[in-house]
C-alpha cells in the first residue's frame, strides 16, 4: 500500500473530514500536525505550493486537499490511487 502522509491542524473540520475518508477505505497514514510549528507550517507550503490544510500526499506526490480527495473518491480514482482492490 502507498505511504499516505496528511499534513492537519487540530482544529480544522477539512482535516477531520479526511482523515475519516481515508480510515473508512481502511488506510494507514502518518499525520502531521502543523498547529504550533510555523517551520512545519513552512514546510508543507514548500511541499504543496498551498498555505491550507489538510495537505495529502500519497508516495510524495501532493493530491490537494479534503476537496480533490473527495473528487478523487467520487470518480473513482482514489482507491486505485491506494492501491485498493475493486
């Protein structure tokens, strides 16, 4: 299965929305929260050229945020993306 790494604060309802997307496809991923570290905080804008969260990537590779996940689910797309069997 691919790396998921989630890039979240503690108080943003877009972050909780993905991470329970991703649990209900059952997939483990690494969250990083960003909350209190402004170099954190710099580095996932680094990473996905956005200042929002949540932030996720899959294998290094940015998808966006809770909106393209979602998008990515409804078409499809995302449990090829996870390496999810149909």
């Amino acid at each position: 299965m691919p790396k998921v790494v989630i890039y979240t604060t503690d108080y943003c309802p877009f972050c909780t929305r993905a991470k329970a997307l991703l649990r209900s496809k059952q997939v483990d991923f690494e969250e990083i929260d960003v909350s209190r570290d402004p170099l954190l905080q710099d580095e996932v804008r680094r990473l996905s050229g956005r200042r929002t969260v949540p932030q996720i990537f899959v294998d290094g590779t940015s998808v966006g945020g809770f909106d393209e996940l979602s998008e990515l689910d409804a078409a499809g797309e995302l449990d090829r993306l996870l390496g999810i069997e149909p």
